[in-house]
C-alpha cells in the first residue's frame, strides 16, 4: 500500500527548472531517500511535500488526504498536513522546554492534556531522554537535540516523517549511532519516512529505498544495494562512489562498445603470480591500513585505481591484478 | 499530463492568514506613514485638493518657491545644519582620537558623561543656555559678563546645537578609530611619520567615511530640530524651514499649501542626507570589516594626560555640565527676580508638579500614558511589520520595507503637518484629530523606526526553521508569531519600547502641533512656560523630564536585547 504519492510534480524558480514532473511512491512503513548533489531539486521536493513550498503544478496524497492537487486548485498549508519534519539545524524552540517542544505537536492538534503526558513520556522514552524533559534546547548536546526532533516529529503520531539532512550535523561516529536508531524507531512505530540527503553512506545508513535525484529529474530508484551494485550509468556510478571508473580500452575483455568500465573495489584481486589469467598491470602508489584491511591505490595505464588487500604493499611496486568479470559494468 | 498551474496564494485552501497579514501590515504602515506623506505631497501640487479638486495645480508650487522668506528660511536651515555639522566634527575628532589611545576604565567614564547630552531634550538645553548666558542670567550675577549678543546670533545657535549634537560623533568615530587599531599608524611611524603627519595621512583618511556618515546624521537632526532655532532664533529674526513651517500654522490666515511646500523641501533634504548617510555606513563597514583589533595599549605620557583632562574635561563641563547645573539650579529658584541666593532656594516647583488636579501633573499623566501607549502600540506594529517583511517575502514586501524606512528621514515637523493635512478633512466619519489620540498616533509614527530596524534583524537572526516547525506541527501564523517568535522576540520588544518610550515622553514639535485645546505633554508645558515666564516651574518640569527619560534610557540599554540604535535620539 502507498502512503505516500507523487504525480507530475513541477517547479521553476524563475527560469531554471527545479523539478520535471517528478513522480514518486512511498510504501507504508517504508523509508526512503532522496539523493543527489546539491541543486538536484532533492530539498525543493520534500519541502513541496511539507507544504513549505508551492509546486507550480502536480498531485501529492498521503493516504486519502491531498496535499496538492492542481487540477483542483488545492492546496493544504503545512499546518493541516500533520506531519512530522526533522531540520538540519533541529528547529527546536529555544524557549520551550525539552517536553514543551515535543507537546506542541499536541497541543496544536487539541490532544487532552492527560494524553499529551503520557505521550511525550512515551517518544522521550523511545529516544533515551526521559531525564532530559524539563531542560532546554540550548543544554543539550547536538546529538542529544537532534533525537528531540526526533521525538516531536514522532509526537502526534503523523502519516509521515520527513527528515531533511538529519545526520549532517553531527560527527562520524554518532552520525551512524543516530542513522541505526532512526531506522530502528522508524521500523518499531511502523513509520513511514521520507528523508533528504547528498551523503551517500547517510543514504545507505537509512533507506529501503533510494531515489537518485539528477537536475530535477528521478535518474536511479532502487533498494541501496541495487544501486550501489548497478548503478545505471557512470555519473550515478561517479557520485554513488560505487567503485573504479576506467576507460574500456584498458581493461582487458572488455566489451565492444562499451567506453567505460566500473570496476567495484571488491572486484579488485592481486594476481598471485602462479597462475597466467588475463590481467593489467600497476604501479602501487599508496597502502594504508583501515580498518581491518590495506587499502591500495594503484596507477594502471595513468588511471588511479582502489582496491582492497591483505597484505601492505610497497609505493612504487609492480602488481598483477585481475578483475572479477562478473561484477564489471560496462557503460557505452 | 499537463497540469493547471498553482498560482502562489489564490491556491490556498483554509486557513492561511498570509495574505490577511500582509494587508493588515500595509494598511496600517499605509494610514500612518503613507497617508500623510501623500497628503503633503498632494497639497504642494494642488492648493484645493481638499475641496476635491485637482484645480490651479502647481499654483502653489512656484510663487512659494520663489517666496523670498522659504528662500531665506531654506539657506538658513542649510546653513545652520552644515555650521552644526563642521562644529560638532571639530569638537569630536580630537576626543574620539584620544578616546582610542586610552584605557578601557578611563575611556568608559569620559563615554559615561558624553551620553548625558541624550538624556537632554535640546528644547530643554537651549532654555538652560538662556537662562546661563542671557542678560542677568547666572554668569552675569556670578561672574559680571553675559553673552547674550552672541547666544542670540548665528554662532551661538550654531554652538548651542553643536554641544548638544556632536557626542553622536564621537562615539561612531571613536569607535572607527579603534576598530582601525594602532597597527597602521604604528607602521607608519617605522617609515618615519611624525605623530601629526600619521593623524592627517594614516588616521584621518580611514576615519572620513564614519566621520562623514554620522556628520549627515547631526545634519539630519539639526535640520528637523524646532525648539532650538525658535527659542533663539527668534530673539534675533533668524528663521528656519521648520520654524517657518510653524509661523504658516499659527499666523492666520494659516498656509496650508504654502506649509506643504515647505514641508516637502524638508522632507527632501533630510532624506537625501538621511540616504547618504546610509551609504556611507555601509561602505564603512565593508571596508573594515576584515582588519584585526590587536594592538596593545601604548603607555601615556603624564603630559599626555593632562592634555586628554583638560580636553575632555572642558568638553563635559561644557555639554553636560553646565547645562545641568542650570536646570537643576533653576529648578529650586523660587523667584526669577529672586536670583541666585540661598534665600531664594525652594521645593515649590518641584513640589508643584506632583499636586492632582493640577496642570503639570496632568501633562505628566498625559505624557507618561501616551508614551506607554505608544510603545505599545509600535512595538506590536513592528512586530508585524517585521513578520510581513522578514518571513512572508512575497511580492507585496517592498513597499512595507519602504515605507518602515521613510520615518528615518522624515522630520517630526513633517509628520505633525501630514497628520494635520490627512485627519483634519470634514469628509472622515472618525478622525483622531482634535483629540489626544492624534498625539498617540504622531509618536507611534516618529518611533516605529526603531522597534522596526531592532525586531527585523533580531527576527532575520531567527533560523526559519523554527517556524516551519510550528507550521508543520499545525500551528497557523498568528499561533507561530504569538507563541513562538514573540517569546523568542521579547527582549528586543522591550528594550525597543523603552526606547519609543523614552522619545514619545519628551517629543516636542509634533506636540506642539497637534495637542488638541487643553491638553498639554510635557514638552508643551515646558515650552508654555517659558513663553509665560513661569521659568522655574519649566525648569523643575525639564529636570524630571530629564531623569525620568534618562533612567528609562539608561534601564533599556542594560535589557539584554538592546544594541546601541544606529540613528537619531531626540
């Protein structure tokens, strides 16, 4: 079931086009993400379905409810959309109480007062701050503010939760810590999330799904997997960081026509030398240890290329490696 | 599937007060400010516009141009601002100089006292210099010589003024120069410059735009300042545009177009300056922005010292000093004819103020309600304004932001004339004028400014964040700017109705205007006064003037919200 859908979304500020009839689903209790570089339009369409911007025309409903319809001249304001949206920069109200930021949702939606306690103590619970209600916004720490977001955007039970670049606030390992946990809270409330992102691995961290958003366009959909494994040509392959680009005419078997190969890290093996396959050589050019393994860069035929390794190697050696032909991709 | 097109705001279904805002927010702006700016403006052009008709247009217009007295009255007023305006810089420059060389504990004492000039309304300031200089006044009765032939000229007027006006330059220069820091001069010095050669080449130079840009401001002031030029000027026949204005009013038959022409010219003038000035601050501002502060204190010579004493000790003895003592002396005289004995020391007038029923206490009350009034009423306009302006930034927007600005450079003899011009139409089923509501609606129109410029850059502080969440957790706008931006806002709100505050309770010239038949504000009593000869009872009423606007100022600029206003003080 969908609960959220998107027909023929457009928008132009000015005369750049921000969105090309954009058309999207969101399962129910599922996540997905909208990737893409900035100026992708990823930000312009999550803020169409907040009610934060006005499309220039398109359909969107959650559910039964329409947010948007065109057609039909209709509009909701943001305010009788009830959802649920995660900033960035948490907009959270200074003046307000920890617990007072997450009753807003509440009190705005006419909750009995009774109710609203034992639902703030309910999602304060859920993000670990219970002993953190009666403070204000400005004595916590980033991460701390962030899962308060958190908290009141799950508050009133919404259709929908939009998350905008919810990660990028904070530091590398709490970054993960929060990703784990937004899926986790997501999966447990049986939320369904749309969220914003130009960071891959904060893609990866909190998508069922990822729409890979191009100048206004939809470019790639898929499970992360599906397009960190195939991405569909080599810009999504380039920005995906999904592996090695080489030029076709230097990797051996190539297929005709084909002008460039992605070559995923993985797919990357040291000819052990016994045995004579098929294979280009390359000069090593640095090996560090990270985390449980070497990672080598290697020049072959004036190309820098990654690969993953068990051993360290020495700068300036000379390597055999072989490719895995059955995880190349070949782009014309 | 080509779909039909959303047009921005007719879409909106439900509740979304936006466009209801913007309206409320150009309506009022429009009445208070537009209104009476139009009303001037269509008075210069068409002399019967209110008859309804467009007849004789520019009738007026010419021979009022022409008119040898609004020739005379313009060159003085562009005389006296620009005499003002060079005095004030000489009087300034060495001060904010020496300011910058010395220790933060001295230096905040000297600015302590240079404030003080603020706190006196100027009308109030030039009655304490009469009383000082005047033929028998205190240097006569102390010291055996007055100078009455000078206060009573053109130099003096200019001086007077001066005294009064030039702090404001030395506080923006002073603040330059130690912003520019002793590094450049210090470099100077190792190529070989002479103390004096590095002031006139280094310093000088880098200064000039902050110089200049608040020299427009004390031009601005000067050329919309009533009390001054008509206490002083008119012992000696020397009229100025806005004393000019007044005589149009209170001369019959009264010149209402000849009083637009008039007002116009003013309203030009100030503006411009008042545009310049802008410019200049904020070439300023760019251009320095990057320069670092370090630069260790230099040790001062004990000549040094002594110098920087007797400059700026002369400096407060003359524009706060004296003018204090005068009023403060004046004030427990119980007879003028009395002089300066102990026997003649009172409390009668100072006790007179305070007696219910009577009329001091009445203009107190009146001045005191309608400045809590007003403060109220442009803080919550500027609220408004702010929201419209700041978060809403649809098409509408630019002639809000527009009209917020004008009342910068609209002096308040300008306002009282448009207010007149505007409520005193038989065609209105309801007007203010004729009642002490006009007074209200004149302060909240010479204020707003304020609250406007403070709240709007508070506001563009606020990430927008906080409303889109209030939006998306089902708050509508006047929830998010009731409960969410107004909290968030108060402490500017407050420290910006001090400030409206502190104007309203002593504004003079559009008092004077527009009180309708008895009722008088503070100001208008003082003024009265004077004109009675009932000095001591004007003189007691300018002393409580004083502290009490003086300690609201004082109690606004300690609110955590509150930044030293760039701008005019009245």
């Amino acid at each position: 079931m969908s609960q959220l859908s998107i027909r023929n979304i457009s928008k132009r500020f000015g005369a750049t086009a921000i969105l090309r009839d954009i058309s999207l689903d969101v399962e129910a209790g599922s996540i997905l993400t909208l990737l893409g570089p900035s100026g992708c339009g990823k930000t312009t369409l999550l803020r169409i379905i907040a009610g934060l911007e006005t499309p220039d025309s398109g359909y969107i409903a959650a559910g039964e409810r329409v947010f948007v319809d065109s057609d039909r001249s209709l509009l909701l304001p943001p305010q009788q959309r009830r959802l649920g949206f995660v900033f960035q920069d948490y907009g959270l109200w200074p003046h307000l109480s920890v617990a007072d930021n997450i009753a807003f949702p509440l009190k705005m939606a006419k909750t009995p007062k009774a109710q609203i306690k034992i639902r703030v103590a309910e999602v304060l619970e859920a993000v670990r701050l219970a002993d953190h209600a009666a403070k204000l916004p400005e004595k916590l720490s980033g991460g701390q503010k962030q899962r308060v977001s958190i908290a009141r955007a799950l508050a009133a039970k919404p259709a929908l939760i939009l998350f905008d670049e919810p990660l990028s606030n904070l530091d590398a390992n709490l970054r993960e810590e929060l990703g784990q946990e937004i899926r986790q809270l997501a999966r447990q409330f049986g939320q369904t999330c749309v969220n914003v992102t130009h960071d891959r691995r904060e893609a990866q961290l909190l998508s069922d799904r990822i729409v890979l958003m191009k100048d206004g366009l939809c470019h790639q959909i898929g499970r992360p997997e599906e397009l960190f494994r195939a991405p569909v040509d080599a810009w999504a392959a380039r920005f995906l960081d999904a592996g090695n680009i080489l030029p076709a005419q230097v990797v051996p078997g190539a297929t005709p026509g084909a002008t460039q190969i992605l070559i995923p890290r993985s797919a990357v093996q040291l000819a052990d030398g016994s045995k004579e396959v098929a294979g280009v050589t390359a000069q090593v050019l640095s090996s560090l240890y990270i985390d449980d393994r070497y990672e080598v860069v290697a020049e072959v035929a004036g190309h820098a290329l990654k690969l993953f390794a068990d051993r360290p190697l020495q700068p300036g050696q000379h390597v055999g490696l072989q490719f895995a032909d059955a995880a190349l991709l070949h782009f014309s | 599937m080509p779909a039909a097109t959303l047009t921005a705001g007719a879409a909106w279904q439900g509740r979304s007060l936006r466009p209801l805002l913007l309206a409320l927010a150009t309506l009022l702006m429009l009445t208070l400010i537009g209104l009476p700016m139009l009303a001037i403006l269509l008075y210069a052009l068409f002399p019967q516009i209110n008859e309804w008709s467009l007849a004789a247009p520019f009738s007026a217009l010419l021979p009022n141009l022409m008119d040898a007295q609004l020739i005379g009255a313009t060159l003085n007023s562009l005389s006296l601002s620009l005499g003002v305006t060079l005095l004030s810089c000489i009087l300034a420059l060495p001060l904010a100089f020496r300011r910058a060389q010395m220790s933060t504990r001295q230096g905040r004492l000297w600015d302590a006292l240079l404030l003080v000039p603020f706190l006196i309304p100027p009308y109030i300031g030039a009655l304490s210099w009469m009383q000082l200089l005047q033929v028998n006044g205190f240097s006569e009765q102390l010291l055996g010589f007055n100078l009455a032939g000078f206060l009573y000229s053109f130099p003096g007027i200019v001086t007077v003024m001066a005294l009064h006006l030039f702090p404001m330059i030395y506080f923006a220069t002073s603040k330059a120069f130690a912003v520019i820091g002793n590094r450049y001069g210090d470099v100077a010095r190792v190529f070989g410059g002479s103390p004096l050669q590095i002031f006139a080449r280094i310093h000088l130079p880098m200064v000039l735009p902050t110089l200049l840009s608040s020299g427009l401001i004390v031009f601005v002031l000067t050329i919309e300042e009533f009390g001054t030029p008509e206490i002083l000027g008119s012992r000696f026949g020397f009229r100025v545009i806005v004393t000019a204005i007044h005589e149009k009013f209170s001369d019959w038959p009264i010149d209402l177009p000849g009083a637009s022409v008039l007002s116009l010219i003013l309203i030009l003038l100030a503006f411009f300056a008042y545009r310049l000035h802008q410019r200049l601050a904020r070439r300023f501002s760019s251009a320095v922005e990057n320069q670092s502060l370090a630069a260790p204190a230099r040790p001062v010579s004990t000549a040094q010292r002594l110098i920087d004493l007797l400059l700026f000790g002369s400096a407060v003895t003359l524009a706060v000093l004296l003018p204090l003592l005068t009023i403060g002396v004046s004030a427990l005289l119980d007879t003028l004819s009395g002089g300066l004995s102990l026997d003649n020391m009172s409390l009668r007038h100072l006790g007179g103020l305070f007696v219910r029923d009577g009329a001091a206490w009445a203009a107190i009350s009146t001045s005191l309600t309608l400045a809590l009034l007003a403060a109220l009423g442009s803080v919550a306009i500027a609220i408004l304004v702010a929201f419209t302006v700041v978060r809403l930034r649809t098409r509408g927007t630019a002639l809000l932001d527009f009209l917020s600005i004008l009342p910068n450079a609209i002096p308040g003899m300008a306002v009282a004339v448009g207010l007149i011009l505007t409520w005193n139409q038989p065609f209105w089923p309801a007007t203010p004028y004729n009642t002490p509501a006009i007074l209200l609606v004149a302060y909240i129109c010479l204020t707003l400014p304020y609250p406007i410029r403070m709240l709007t850059a508070a506001l563009k502080q606020l990430p927008r964040s906080l409303d889109d969440a209030a939006y998306i957790s089902g708050a509508g706008e006047l929830r998010v700017i009731l409960r969410i931006l107004t909290p968030l806002l108060a402490p500017v709100a407050l420290a910006a109705g001090f400030i409206v505050f502190a104007i309203a309770s002593r504004e003079l010239v559009s008092s004077l205007m527009l009180a309708p038949p008895g009722v008088e504000t503070v100001a208008t009593y003082v003024f009265h006064q004077f004109d009675q000869g009932s000095i001591n009872a004007g003189m007691a009423m300018s002393l409580v003037t004083i502290l009490v606007s003086g300690s609201i100022i004082v109690l606004g600029q300690r609110l955590p919200g509150s930044r030293q206003p760039e701008g005019k003080t009245q």
